[in-house]
C-alpha cells in the first residue's frame, strides 16, 4: 500500500512507487481527501490536494482512483452550484453543516432523482462519437441531450423504453467494431483537463447580445469569443460580469466564482433565483451553473475550478447551445498556479508566477470557440475572465499574457468608478477585434447605418479625449465654439450613452435597436448644433435652451418598449434649438 | 493520543522562527507541540511541514535562548484550538489566545481550531441591514452593512483609531433589546499606547464588559501576531454563530500582520512575490476576512473592521491592495484632509462600500438614498477636475461651472464629511444635508438624478444657510 511521506500545505508527497499515473485523481489519507497526482520521479510522486491537509499524518493510505480528475457529466447540472472539484454545496451543508469540513464524500449529481427521457434512436442504429440518443428535459428552459461519450461509437445493440431513469440505470447498449459491448447511462465522466473533442471550428459571425451599450455599440464580443475585464478593485469587474450573466444571449451561464467572495456568491445564487429570465420567463437559475470556489477554499480547488467549469460548458456546447462562462477572477486562478509552484520549489519566471503561466491561460481560452459538434450541432463557448491586477497596474503578468490570447479587452478605469461612471470601462483603452467580422450581423440585423454611426460616436469620444488634453492646461472657455460643442455633445455621449444603471428597470438592459436610436439621436443633436454654431448661435445659449440635458436623459424618459418617442424627442430637440434662432 | 506523552529531546536544527525535529513518529500536519527549556519556561509551537520522520515546527514565541540540546518537544494531539465560553467577554488573551490579565484560565464550554473552515456559500445569508454609525460620509456614501468586512485604509499619524472608536460608540449593531451584541478587539503589533487607547475608550463608553481583547504588541513574537486575527475570530464565529450575537470585529494593524507572514515565509525559505511577501498573501488574508459574514442557521452576526496602515500612503502597496480585492469595499483616508484640519479625514472618491446597493433606499434608510449619494460622488469628483484646472489657471479664471463646484467641494468637505468626534447624526440629517449641499449648484449640473426626485429635494434655501 502507498502512503503519505511528506506534508508541505496542500502537496503531499508519496516516496518509491510506480503505481500511478499523472493527472490521475487520488484519495489521500483516512479522511480520504481528493487530490490529484502532479507530478512523479523515481523516488517521489507529488499529489496536490484539493482540501486542507491539517491532521494528516505520514503513513496513511494513498489510494488511486485509476482515472484523472474528471467532471460527471448529466442531467441535474443545471441549476445547481458547485465547490471546485464539482461537488454540490447544497448537498455538502447538509453532510457537514454550514462549515465545509474535509474528507465529505456526495455524489455529484443526484443518483436517485428520475429523468423523464425519450430515447432517439432504436436497435440497429448506427452511432457515431458525440451523438445524441436521449433526451431529457433538465429544467423547464433546457433540454438536456444525452450524448454518446466522445470515445465510443458502434452499432445500438439495445435500448430501453422510453420512461423514468436515474443518471445510473443503463438505457443503452452499444457494440463498437472490435465487439465490445459499452453501457449507456444519462451521465457519464470526462477528464477536466482535457478539451472535449469536436468536429470543426467554425467562423464567428454573431455577437453576443448583452444590452449593455459600451459593450454592444463600441466594443463587440461574439458568441464563441474570448474577453478579458481587467480591473483594480472597486471597479466593478463583478458587478460588470453580473450584468451580462443576467442579459446576455447565451442559452446558459457558467458562472465561476474563483477565488473570490462568499457574500458575493450568495448574491448570485439570490439574485438568479429571484430573476426572472426575460427570454423564457422562468428563473434565471434554470439556465445558470454556478461554481463556488471562495478565496478562503482550499487553493487547490481554486486551479481545478476554472477547468471543471468548461468542462461543463464544453459537454453542453456539444448538445448545441451557446454557452457565455464568466471567470471571476482569472487571476486568483493564476495565483493558485503559483502557490502551487512555490511549494513544488519551481524555478518561478516573473513575479513568483510559473513559467507556464501563458501556456496555461492559452490552453484555457483556446477551449472557446463557435464549433461544429460532434452531434452536427452548433453550439458555442464565450469566454468572459475577470482579471485582478495588482495595484491595478494593467502591465502585471496576468493582465499581459491574457491580453495575448483574448479579442476583446474592457479595460475598466478607476476615475470612471470613482466618479460613479458604470460600467466603468474606459472607451479609450479598450478594443474589440471582432468588430469587423459582426460588421455584417449589425448591417443586416439592426440598421445599415449601425456601423458608421459607431464610428462617428467613436470619432466624438476621441476628439473629445484629444481636447481634454488642452483644456486640462488652459480651460475650456479659450476653445473656439465649434470644439465647446464637441465637449458638449461628447458628455451627452458619455452620461447618456456609454454610462448604464443597473438598477433602472428600463435602463439595466438596452435592445440593439434602441441603442441604434440613442445614437442616432445624439448624432441628429450633434448635426443640428453644428448648424446653429455655424450660424452664429454660441454654445453657452444652446446648453440654456436644455437641448443636451433633454437627450442626456433619453435613457430613463423612453421606455424600452416605446421607439417612436424618439422621433418625438429628435423633433422637440429641432424645435428648441430653431426657437434660439429666433431671438 | 500515544504521543503526548512522549517527548523528544533536543532539536536537529534553528533557523529564525522555525525548528527542525527528527525521528518523530505519529505526528500529523498543523499539530500543537510544546517545548520545554531547561529553566522550567515553555513555548507553543505548530507543525508546518513533514516530510517522512523528519517535521518542521513553528514556534511562536520565538526561538531566543533554544539550543540543539536544551529543549524537550512534546506533541499535543490536536490543532491549535480557542478555549470558548461566555465567559470569554470582558477579558485580555494574548496573541495567542491565552489570558494575560491576571484572572484565571477559562474554564472552556467547548474549543474550535482557530484556523476556522470555509463558510459554504450557500448557508451564507447576504447581508442586508444596515448599521447606523451616525458619520454622515460613511452612513450616506459608503453605508456598513452588518456582516460586512469594510476595511479602513489609513497612514500612520491618521486618525483611524479615533475614527474606529467612534464607530464603535456610535454604531447600532445590537437589536432594540441592546444586550446581543459584542467586540472582538483583535490589536497585532501595535503600540502600548493604541491598545491602552482602545481600553480606555471602551471602558468610557461603557461596553468594556463586552469587549474581548487579544494583544500582541509591536514588541511580542511575530508568530503570535498570525495567531492573534485567527483566535479573534475563533471568539468572534463562536459567539456569532452559536451564541447569536451581533458581534463587531476590530483587527488593527493588519500591515503589521502581513509583515509577519512575510517574516515567517522568508525564514522558511519560500519564494517571495511582490515586495517580498509570499505568493500565497492573498490566501492568507482571505483566510482572515472571509471570517465575515451571517448564516442561514444562526441569528449572529461577524461584522468586521480591519484597520490597516498603506506605507508611504501607497494604497497599490500588497497589503492594500489585496485586502480590497477581498474586502467588500473600503473606507480610505487622506493625509491632504488631515492636514486641513478634517475630522474624519474621509478621502470620499476612493472609498467604497459594495454592499451598500441591497442595504439601502426604501425600507432601510430613505428611498432617495441612492440618489443623493450618487450625486454627490459625481459632483465630487468634478471638484477635483476643477481643482486641479484652478491650479493651473487661477480660479478666477475658471467657468462659471467650475466655480460652483469649487464652492461646493469646499462646503461638502467643511458640512458633510467633517463632524465632531462625539457627534451623532442620524440618517434624515445626513441626507437632507447631502441635499442642501448639491443645492447650492445649479440644476442642471445635477446629471445622475431624475427630474422628479429633483424636484422633490432641490432647494436653494437650504443652501443659502451654508457657510
């Protein structure tokens, strides 16, 4: 028997064996602790352990499970929330109270609840890797595909009935060409390390609707895209990764909380079950999987959950739904890779953090993507990571090496979250490379005109920015009028359009046509005002005329579901600035 | 356990905090040991590291005077525990937890592992009522929210300690009956002075009854100090949870605690990270403040207000920085205000509180909350932009705009954020106040409110009487 040498936090070490494998999931000790084999030489296995160590002794049994860490897969995900290695909480309070103790042994999913499943295919059928043959609705919103493990593929030699199963009763049989027989059940396990397999990559080409503005209009994201919110704290990175968990398009959230919050987890599990989802009317929670790894979890749960948490939304990628993952925070993630290399005595490379930081993010945002499934459906995965600078000096390790593998960057901007401007992401300091390839979504889907009026808002924003520098030394009453008219309509586009209230009813969530309305608006405002300047009319009387403020407030004084105001509001706009002429 | 009768003599090797023991058989990781020298005096000790026979101790009063050979080890079986009673209110533990006032050991109804264990988010109850400290720039701005972990960032020579103890006379944590509510004074490395500081002022207050104190002075051993915050709360859960008391947590100075585990890590030869503190802070400091918080099960509270000095006014320096990206916001004070004579020294723009959002408005404080704090922050922040213009420009050069918010910074600062040390304002005078304020501006530069409820609070009469 293998057992415990050496104790150094959450490694343990196991001295002269050859009996296991790595990635191979182990379990440690009497209290039989979930851990995981990272690394192995002649003399020493090293295993990282995903819960405390404190009262293991050298000595106690080291036992291997024969597989790597592996997510279960199946119907009852949905809805539910998981620690790091993908064990219920709802389920580990009740086995051990409302303090996680170690070594609490629950079943993932629930073994004993019945499905209600229709089998797709008969005896005699064909089926390839990765096809549906089953399925079941999961919640009222979704229905879960039960598909044929990626591994396996032959001839259906039986099938049961269609009727009441459990994730464990067998409802399937297939022969594969060498004659083995494989058992199909409803849920079935994939290691989380290793990128579920798929047919093809296919082109973005659809953005992922959020209703945010700033995100939307000026700095895109598609289905199957990758972005980064970096931020200090305090700039509202979860408050921004909750908006878009709440609106965005996705067909279902993984929500990740690495390393981050209890209370905060708690508001997503309050707030989601309270929500109602205004595309199916049912709560938010039955399209929502929420993994819960708080900074005061065992750091070793914190590494496993980010992959843990794609894992799930690779397997319902592969049925054919868009998945949005929100990765708060990325970087606690890549701190627990480095306290992890620190107690393995690495050679570290910048800042402490191991040399294999990049390698390690990459492989994590390569498993986004818009692809062709296995099962022929298409089905997404975008990528949302939150990332926490130190100091929040953007040119830290985690922020750089994210900024290389991701498309989309929102930058937020402690000035703008100092003076209340949510969401806090600086205009100029982000970028999207994906507004090309969405061009053509917009173009058909909202207005021709969607994409140039992007770019005359940006032009505004940027001319704006490049004035701030002179009045910053000189004031703004030197300017000639035509540049205090830029200024002014550049704050009608800051307050009016690119900042957002979370907490308007009307406000929380824009539709893509009536942000191409606001802006419109604020263009026809912009037009008109030239025209007065250019007749002679100064600035000064068309801020007393309220013409700005009227369109400032656009946003709360027209409802979402009353455009036509709008052409009520270009006109009076027109009116009170014809009615200065005038005098 | 076999072991705690065993002791081993002698050590194998001394390096700073740490000693090195061989041949030891049945010990497990984060163990209790205590070591005997030969004048009679013992010390505490913890494992830290195993590896076969041969075990890592940490001792925690320090290794001064140990030799190779003087010393007897014993292992004691368990993982460092709190003694916990009722009793525990009232009295003075040292560092590391044990009673330093001279009455008598306690006599424990039950012990925890001061370590704590991970609160499972789904027993956490959000926080959600808010606690009155009677400060208007915190009440209105940045509102405490029992079950909140809300730091307060300072500077040496800052009045946080005055600031600290005027929350805790002023703040309302008990319930109407007032008699469910405690403090948990946790002081690591800090003067005589400040501790005897706290004591006075909670014996003037009347709640020194109410109060445990754990003390590691700046000149007790540096391994007590990252006990101190862990026995605190070990005190704090308990009471909380299984006693249901709102209880009120003080950890002050949590940058001298953060120097300690640097101390310890760099003894124990590990990596340095960033200023030379260990890769593994953030994981330390969550283990502290996530100690925060209400469950599902229980009618306590663990309300936590951890005082921290940024060096050289640095709030990017780690222990900052990292403490905000664990804590739900933080309340930051400005050397700048001090030196004008602004008590509270709130530095309003940088502080934050995030749980403020669900704890306010309609049926917690007043509907128009939201509102007025909004904009006042907004206004502030454009006091700085004229600030900075008027030192470039002269301020009488300035619009007509920047005027008046330059008149407004200067009122907001001299009404709003200062107030007397022993003054208690109540939530309907910090708003109105908060709206005569941005009276004194013109509408129009009043953005982020909506017409009606302008019209509702906008008065310039009000404004007129501030001077």
């Amino acid at each position: 028997m293998n057992t415990v040498f050496g104790i150094n936090g959450p490694v343990v070490k196991v001295r002269d064996t050859k009996a296991f494998s790595m990635m191979e999931m182990v379990y440690v000790g009497k209290k039989r602790l979930i851990g995981e084999i990272i690394g192995i030489n002649s003399e020493e296995t090293t295993i990282q352990v995903y819960e405390s160590t404190t009262g293991l002794m050298p000595g106690e049994p080291v036992v291997g499970s024969g597989m790597p860490m592996s997510a279960t897969l199946g119907p009852g995900i949905l809805a539910n929330i998981f620690d790091g290695i993908e064990r219920p909480l709802k389920a580990l309070e009740e086995v051990t109270g409302a303090f996680i103790a170690e070594g609490a042994s629950v079943t993932t999913l629930d073994e004993v609840k019945k499905w209600d499943v229709t089998l797709t295919v008969k005896v005699g059928d064909t089926l390839e890797a990765g096809q549906i043959f089953a399925t079941c609705p999961e919640t009222p919103v979704i229905m879960h595909k039960c598909l044929v493990p990626p591994d396996i593929s032959g001839e259906v030699t039986f099938i049961a009935p269609d009727g009441q199963y459990n994730i464990l009763e067998k409802i399937a049989v297939i022969k594969s060409s060498d004659g083995t027989l494989h058992e199909l059940h409803l849920a079935q396990k994939w290691p989380i390390k290793i990128p579920r397999p798929m047919k093809k990559r296919l082109a973005v080409s659809r953005p992922l609707i959020t209703g945010q503005r700033i995100i939307d209009t000026i700095i895109p994201i598609s289905k199957g895209g990758t972005a980064a919110i970096p931020g200090g704290f305090g700039t509202g990175k979860t408050m921004t990764q909750h908006q878009l968990a709440k609106w965005c398009d996705a067909d279902i959230i993984v929500y990740i909380g690495c390393g981050e919050r209890g209370n905060e987890m708690t508001q997503v599990l309050e707030e989601f079950t309270g929500l109602v989802d205004p595309k199916t009317g049912n709560a938010l929670t039955d399209r929502t999987v929420l993994i819960a790894n708080t900074s005061n979890m065992p750091v070793a749960a914190r590494e496993a959950s980010i992959y843990t948490g794609i894992t799930l939304a690779e397997y319902y990628r592969d049925m054919g739904y868009h998945i949005a993952i929100m990765a708060d925070s990325t970087s606690r993630w890549a701190e627990a890779l480095r306290e992890i290399s620190g107690r393995l005595e690495e050679m570290p490379a910048e800042e402490g953090f191991p040399a294999y930081l990049p390698s390690r993010l990459s492989e994590f945002y390569e498993r986004a993507g818009y692809v062709e499934a296995l099962s022929d459906n298409e089905g997404s995965i975008t990528i949302i990571g939150a990332v926490s600078p130190q100091g929040a000096d953007f040119s830290e390790p985690v922020t750089q090496n994210t900024k290389r593998f991701v498309r989309c960057f929102w930058a937020l901007d402690k000035n703008l979250a100092y003076a209340r401007h949510y969401p806090a992401i600086n205009w100029n300091d982000s970028y999207s490379e994906y507004v090309d390839e969405l061009s053509e979504y917009y173009h058909d889907n909202v207005d021709i005109n969607f994409m140039s009026y992007r770019q005359q808002i940006a032009n505004i924003l940027h001319e704006e920015s490049k004035l701030m520098e002179i009045v910053k030394l000189i004031g703004s009453d030197v300017l000639p009028e035509d540049q205090k008219l830029v200024i002014e309509v550049a704050a009608v586009v800051r307050i009016g359009f690119l900042q957002q209230n979370a907490y308007h009813k009307d406000d929380t969530y824009v539709p893509l046509d009536k942000q191409f309305k606001m802006m419109n608006s604020i263009l026809n405002l912009y037009d008109k005002c030239k025209q007065a300047v250019a007749n002679g009319i100064p600035v000064t009387e068309l801020t007393k005329s309220g013409v700005f403020d009227k369109v400032t407030k656009m946003k709360y004084d027209i409802p979402n579901d009353k455009p036509q105001l709008f052409n009520v509001l270009d006109t009076e706009v027109e009116e009170a600035i014809k009615s200065i002429k005038k005098e | 356990m076999a072991n705690s009768y065993v002791a081993y003599v002698g050590l194998k090797e001394i390096n700073g905090p740490l000693v090195v023991l061989d041949n030891v058989s049945n010990a497990f990781y984060d163990e209790m040991v205590e070591i005997k020298l030969e004048n009679g005096s013992s010390r505490m000790g913890r494992i830290v590291e195993i590896q076969g026979r041969r075990v890592v101790l940490q001792v925690f009063e320090g290794t001064k005077g140990l030799s190779l050979e003087n010393t007897r080890t014993r292992f004691l079986g368990k993982p460092m525990e709190m003694p916990l009673s009722e009793d525990l209110l009232g009295r003075v533990f040292s560092g590391a937890g044990k009673p330093i006032d001279g009455l008598g050991d306690i006599f424990a109804e039950s012990s925890a592992d001061v370590n704590g264990k991970p609160l499972n988010p789904v027993s956490r109850e959000y926080p959600r009522n808010y606690i009155r400290t009677g400060i208007s720039a915190i009440d209105a701005l940045m509102t405490l929210i029992r079950g909140q972990k809300l730091p307060i960032f300072s500077g040496s020579g800052l009045s946080h300690n005055k600031l600290a103890v005027q929350i805790v006379r002023q703040a309302q944590i008990a319930d109407e009956s007032g008699e469910d509510f405690a403090i948990v004074f946790a002081a690591m490395g800090v003067k005589n002075d400040v501790a005897e500081y706290f004591k006075k002022s909670f014996e003037e207050t009347g709640v020194l009854s109410r109060v445990v104190m754990f003390l590691n002075l700046s000149n007790d051993p540096i391994i007590e100090r990252i006990l101190t915050p862990r026995c605190a709360l070990a005190v704090a859960e308990y009471l909380a949870f299984e006693k249901n008391m709102h209880i009120l947590v003080i950890l002050t100075d949590m940058t001298s605690y953060a120097e300690a585990v640097r101390e310890f890590s760099s003894s124990k030869g590990e990596i340095p990270g960033r200023k030379g503190f260990p890769g593994y802070l953030y994981s330390d400091l969550a283990s502290i403040y996530e100690r925060a918080g209400i469950i599902n099960t229980a009618k306590g509270s663990v309300t936590q207000i951890p005082i921290l000095t940024m060096p050289n006014d640095d709030i990017t320096h780690p222990v900052p920085d990292l403490t905000g990206y664990i804590t739900e916001g933080q309340i930051v004070l400005d050397r700048t205000l001090d030196q004008t004579g602004v008590y509270p020294s709130i530095s309003v723009l940088p502080s934050l509180s995030r749980l403020m959002k669900d704890g306010i408005g309609e049926g917690f404080t007043r509907d128009d909350h939201a509102d007025v704090s909004n904009q006042l922050f907004a206004a502030y922040a454009k006091v700085q932009d004229a600030r900075a213009l008027a030192q470039v420009i002269g301020e009488d050069e300035l619009s007509d705009t920047d005027k008046s918010y330059m008149k407004f910074g200067a009122l907001f600062e001299k009404h709003f954020v200062a107030q007397r040390p022993d003054e208690n304002r109540t939530i309907e005078e910090t708003l109105d106040l908060g709206w005569a304020l941005l009276s004194t501006m013109p509408k129009t530069l009043l953005d982020r409110v909506s017409s009606d409820v302008l019209d509702k609070h906008y008065d310039p009469e009000k404004a007129a009487l501030l001077k």
